[in-house]
C-alpha cells in the first residue's frame, strides 16, 4: 500500500497533507505520531460529561492537528462539534445529536488509525 | 564595513503550541531558517519568553491551550516591561480571534492548517523585520542619559507639529549650563551627569500632560518646543531643581527663548534661541534671554562681517590710521610715536566700526587675520617713511591674547622685521590688561621671550582690568597705557585726577612711562603735563589719521626740530 492509496481508504486528502509536509517521507512520519497524539481520547472522554469548555478544547485541538495531517473529514467533523460549543455561539443540537456526531468521529478517527497502523505494519 | 557574526547570527523563534504534531510540523517548517524553541502551554511560554528575552526575536502563539490560553499571555505580555518588545503572532483559524488577538497586541497571525509555508516563512520574517527596525529606532530615539530624545529625531518630532497642527504656536527654547566644562573638571563627569539625568527628569515633569517635545542636542544643551506663558517661572523651576540636587556645587542655568511664528521652521526657530542663550553669557542682568528682532538683525549683520572678512583682505578693504602719541614733558610736546588702528571700509555697508568687528572677530577665533594685515601695514610704513624722510617713527600694533599664545608668533614678528629691515624696538606691541588674567603664567612667558628679542610691550587700557598691584609687579611691560576713562572726567571729578596720580605713582614704582589715552582737552593735557604723565594720545593732538595725512605731523616735526637746531 503506497502512502496515496493509504489516503484514499481513510478518505484523507492526501494533496492537501503533502502540501504541508511538503515530502511524502515526512507525511508518513508525522501521521505514524498521530495514533499517540491523545486527541480523540481527550475529545470522547469529554463528550461523557458534556462539559462545554472541554469540549471545544477538545473538538479544537481535534480539528487542528486533523487539517494539518491532511485528514480533512475527520477535521471538519470535529470543527462542526467545536463550532457548537464555541464561546458565545448559540446550541444549534441537543446532546444527543452530539453524541452521534462523537461516536461518527470515533468511527472515523479508528478507520484513520487502522489504516495508519496497517501502512505502518509493511 | 564591519561585519558582526552577532548582527547576522540565526533569530531565535518559540513556538508556543500544546499539540506536538502542530508544534513539530511548524518547528518543521522553520527550523531551516531559525532556531526553534519550544513550549507546551501558555504558562511554559511565558517562562521561555523571560528565559530569553535577549535573544528571541518571536513568538509563535497558540490561542486554545491549557494552564494558560494565548489570549492571557498576549494581556500579560502587553503589561510585562521586560517581555512587551518581543513580537506575537498568533495561531489561529478564527476570524474573530484574530481581531481579538489584535487588539491585544498580538503582530500578525498565521491561519491554520499550516499549509502555505511561504507565507508562513515570509509573515515571521517581516515581523521580526520590523520588529528590529522599530527597536533600532527606539534605541536611536531618545538620549541614553536623559531619556530625552536625540537632536535628528527631536527636529523630525518638531516639524511634524509644526506641518500637522498649524494653530499650535510653540516656542523654542535653549537651556544650557554655566561653564559646564568647568562643573564636569572640577566634579568629575559622573556629577555631571546626575546633573544632566536630574535637569532631564526636570524638563520631562515639567513637558508632561502638554504638546511639547524635548532633547537633549549636545552636552549640556537641552532644547524644547512648548508653549509656555511665564518662561521666568519655568526657568526657576529648573534652577530650584538643580539647585536642590547640587547643594555644594553652584550650578546655573541659562535660557534662550524665541517665540514661535507660523513661517519659522523649528531650525530657524532654535538657531535663534540658541543665539538668545548665548547672549546670556557674561550677562549680569538675568538668566533668561527672549530673541527679539533687534538680535536677529545683530546677528546678520555679525555674520555679514564673518563671511565678507576673507574678501576684505583680498580686496584690501582694511584701511590702516595712525594716531600720534606726543611726549608732553618737552616744551613744545614732540612727536614720540604712533598706533597703528585698523579701519574697514566695506564696499556695500560703509565704514565698520571697529566696535563692531574686533569683538566679533576676537569671539571666532579670527583677529589674526585682521593683525596679520595690520602688522605687515605697519611694518611696511615704517620703513617707508625711513625711507622717505630719514626719520623712524616707531608704531605700536595690538597683539590680542589668541595671538599671544599662537607658536609662530615670533617668527611671524621676527620675519616682518627681516622683511623691511626694521628694528624690534620700533615695532610696539600693545597687550590689554585683562590678557594677563587668565592664564598669567604663559602669558608672561611669552612676553618675556619677546622682549628678550628686544620688542617693547605696552601694556593697554590700563585700569580697565583686574590686575591687583601685588600681580602688576611681576609683568613684564615697558610702558602702562592708562586707560581712557579716567581722563574723560577728569575736569569734572576730582577723585579721578586722584586715580590718574595714583596710577603715575605705580608707574614710577614699576619704572615705566605712562601714554594716557583719549585726552581731548588743552585743560585735560596741563592737568596730566603737571602731573608727570610722559605721553598723550588723543584728539587733543590728533584723530586716527591715513597714512598721507600723517605725513603732515612727520614733516611738521622734522620742521620743528630744524628749527631747534637752528
């Protein structure tokens, strides 16, 4: 599996991750780091309590390190949750909505890291 | 041109970020260019910047971490003396943060993802750009010691006021210390300097809460551009100041102040203040001196003189007189001698009158150039008139105190002898009194060396000085020349005829002739013939007069003395 096809099965944008990394051997060494960085654990462990400040810290830092990996689903998905607990911004979904919307990003962050880690194991 | 390795060495850049794959990929994008270090949260942050505060030209700052949020260390920063200079740029994706950032200081921002790294490289790279410019600028800014600014940026401020706020009306001002040097000598510089931090603090306290700006434009020259409606009240100000901080040494202050007009530049404005200070000099009358019109046209009228003195030599516009000095103790009185006086005839501003020019020429260190003229004038006349009438006439020329302590002054006089064969006892060489004051010692060396070379030295305006009689013992003078004022009331005050006798006692103490000057009156000359006075110059015998004119007197005497013989 070359690093694109790997983009491709996680549907990450892999120009995109290129375009930051600039090199492919360095977009494979940042995203094998991903796996470890805690930021959907700390996401799903502050969607348990609800907390609104945790939980855009969280989706926050979820939604950044995302668009700079070049997974841009993954990083829209936890934006539109950041969104929704930003300071000042109004609830737009209850919070049941936003547990489907965190368990839709859970499934997509394993995806991303079983591709990742399958990559890794050639 | 110097070349620092500390000017071009790499820039230190912190990269303030709790996401280790955002921190690395950014480190990744600028490590090739900077040196990168590194903090996990707003907190770590804040103690980097402290840790390096002299070598790190930026920062690159997260806005949602924990511990401490970008937006708490912007607002500390911006209140942190020791940290505000080092430039922000923020990390964010979010318009609202951006203005927010902004507005608390932040220098720029950098959206994420990090993606366009040429914009990323080129926004860090301007920032600490300017950042360094801004600092260089300030630095250059103000004056170290006062914390005034600097004269260049001073004048900058200066005109910006003048061009963008035409209805203020500000003034210039010069302040400047008494004999400064001297306080410096005597004190040592360091006292100098408190003086000059304390008179500093002074002008800030007193220029605080106003438009006006202040420098400090050269040692222990202060200028201001205020407004101000009692320039006496904020001198006093200054002098109480001064005066507390220095208790045991005396330190005055001078003033000069010219009043602002919307078609003066502040140049022109402080040229003339400056003028008005320097007026202050020597004056007894007050500290505080206001440039009016009348010192403006004294001062293109001196500087007139200055700048056409170089041509008036060329064109010989300088006119020599001579006024005969006549030996009253002989029956008829005979001709002794004769002062040579210079005269300018300017082609455009008429006669100058040596009131004028002398002082002004004594002040900018160029009489030698009018004495030089004089001297070869002179020198050249004797020996014409030997040559003419067989008949030496010896003339006395002025030696002002410059010239006095110039080395070539011997061989300058020692060539002018040789040159028209002349013999230094006819050649006078006149030295006002209050040239022995300052520096005697010196002076009384080089006097002596001319005399040795057989020059005789007239001491002039005798009684106009400070010489005490315990000093006038030690000079070495050959003839006292009493000064003028003691003859001019001489017929109505009976207490000056006492000082002329005085004077001639202390001449026939040091045994040397006295020449009274300025004598007008036949009742003038028999009160100073019956009191012993040996020689008169004045109106009385004749006016300064040309060289042609004066020949009348030679032939006259020359008549006179055949018929004595006869």
């Amino acid at each position: 599996m070359t690093l694109q096809e790997l983009y491709q099965i996680i549907d990450g944008n892999y120009d995109h991750a290129v375009q930051i990394m600039r090199m492919e051997k360095l977009v494979a060494r940042y995203i094998s780091r991903f796996p470890k960085s805690g930021v959907n654990e700390a996401l799903q462990e502050a969607g348990r309590s609800m907390d609104p400040a945790r939980m855009f810290e969280t989706a926050h830092a979820m939604k950044g390190v995302c668009a700079n990996m070049g997974f841009d689903k993954l990083s829209a998905a936890a934006g539109e949750i950041c969104e929704e607990f930003r300071p000042g911004n109004a609830r737009s979904i209850s919070d049941d909505e936003i547990r489907a919307k965190l368990a839709e990003v859970d499934a997509m962050y394993r995806r991303t890291v079983e591709g990742i880690n399958a990559y890794e194991q050639q | 041109m110097i070349q620092s390795t500390a000017i071009h060495r790499r820039r230190q850049v912190l990269v303030v970020e709790d996401q280790e794959l955002n921190r690395d990929i950014l480190g990744m994008i600028l490590e090739d260019d900077y040196d990168v270090l590194y903090a996990e949260n707003g907190a770590e942050g804040v103690a980097c910047m402290r840790e390096h505060r002299e070598t790190l030209s930026i920062v690159l700052l997260d806005l949602m971490m924990p511990v401490m949020n970008g937006f708490e260390v912007l607002e500390l920063v911006r209140e942190d003396e020791e940290l505000r200079h080092i430039p922000i740029i923020v990390l964010t994706a979010e318009k609202k943060a951006e203005l927010k950032a902004l507005q608390l200081g932040a220098a720029d921002f950098i959206t994420k993802p990090f993606d366009m790294h040429e914009i990323i490289l080129a926004r860090v790279g301007r920032i600490i750009e300017l950042s360094e410019g801004r600092r260089l600028i300030s630095a250059a800014e103000r004056d170290p010691l006062t914390g005034l600014y600097n004269r260049g940026f001073f004048f900058e401020y200066a005109d910006q006021i003048r061009r963008y706020y035409r209805d203020l009306r500000m003034d210039a001002v010069v302040i400047n210390i008494e004999r400064f040097h001297s306080v410096n000598d005597f004190n040592g510089r360091e006292f100098g300097d408190r003086i000059l931090r304390r008179l500093g603090e002074e002008i800030r306290g007193c220029l605080a809460g106003t438009e006006g700006i202040a420098c400090r434009a050269e040692a222990d020259q202060f200028f201001l551009f205020c407004q101000c409606t009692d320039y006496r009240a904020m001198l006093d100000r200054f002098q109480q100041s001064v005066n507390e901080f220095s208790k045991r040494v005396a330190i005055r202050l001078r003033m000069g102040v010219c009043f602002g007009t919307g078609d003066r530049t502040p140049g022109m404005l402080f040229d003339r203040a400056r003028t008005a200070c320097n007026m202050v000099r020597g004056s007894y009358k007050g500290h505080l001196m206001i440039y009016d019109e009348e010192m403006h046209e004294r001062e293109l009228y001196s500087q007139r003189l200055l700048n056409d003195l170089g041509q008036a030599i060329e064109e010989r516009q300088f006119a020599v007189y001579y006024q005969p000095k006549y030996d009253i103790q002989c029956h008829p009185p005979r001709l002794n001698s004769a002062e040579a006086l210079v005269r300018w005839k300017h082609p455009e501003l008429g006669l100058v009158s040596p009131g004028d020019f002398i002082p002004l020429f004594e002040k900018n260190g160029l009489i030698h150039v009018v004495d030089n003229y004089v001297w070869g004038e002179a020198a050249s006349q004797i020996a014409e008139w030997r040559s003419k009438y067989g008949f030496t006439l010896p003339l006395s020329v002025n030696l002002s105190r410059m010239e006095v302590f110039d080395p070539t002054l011997e061989r300058t006089l020692l060539q002018l002898l040789e040159q028209y064969k002349i013999s230094s006892k006819d050649f006078k060489l006149e030295v006002t009194e209050s040239a022995y004051t300052d520096d005697a010692e010196q002076l009384v060396a080089v006097i002596g060396q001319l005399r040795e070379y057989g020059f005789e030295i007239e001491m002039d305006d005798f009684g106009s000085g400070y010489s005490s009689l315990n000093t006038i013992s030690s000079l070495p003078i050959d003839v006292l020349k009493m000064d003028m004022k003691f003859i001019q009331n001489v017929e109505e005050n009976s207490k000056n005829f006492r000082l002329i006798e005085l004077i001639l006692d202390i001449a026939g103490y040091l045994g040397v002739p006295v020449v009274a000057e300025g004598v007008q009156t036949s009742t003038q000359m028999q009160l100073l013939q019956n009191a012993g006075c040996e020689y008169v110059q004045g109106f009385y015998f004749s006016r300064p007069l040309p060289a042609e004119e004066f020949e009348k007197l030679i032939i006259k005497e020359i008549e006179a003395a055949k018929e004595r013989k006869s």
